[in-house]
C-alpha cells in the first residue's frame, strides 16, 4: 500500500511539474527543482517507517508513533 501512495506523489507531482513546463510557466531551474522534490517525496513516503528521526545542521525531527 505504501508502494501504491509513494507511486502516487510520485505521478501527482511530475504530473503538474510536466505541465508547468510544457505551458512554459516555469524556467528550467525550477522544473529540475520540483521533479527532485517529486523524487525525494516519494521515496520519504516509502519508507517512513524506517525514517524515525531526522537531522539536519543541528535540528532534530522526531515523529511520532502511534501504537494500537
């Protein structure tokens, strides 16, 4: 299933990017930056299980995790 939802940011977000591009709304930086985060989202998506806690320069992010 989190398969299906990562492929799914995935395709959302290259979707609307592609778009963008082609109606020449957005230069090419710009579209190289979005279709990374689409990348970036979707693999974040994947494997959230495994990503727990996160760090960057100093900040750490701790998720949550709900028991049943």
């Amino acid at each position: 299933m989190k398969f299906l939802i990562g492929f799914l940011v995935l395709v959302c977000i290259s979707t609307k990017t592609i778009y963008l591009a082609i109606k020449k709304k957005t230069d090419n930086k710009l579209t190289c930056i979005l279709l990374g985060f689409a990348i970036v989202s979707s693999i974040a998506v994947v494997n959230y299980d495994k990503i727990k806690k996160l760090s960057l320069g100093g900040m750490e992010l701790e998720f949550a995790e709900l028991k049943k």
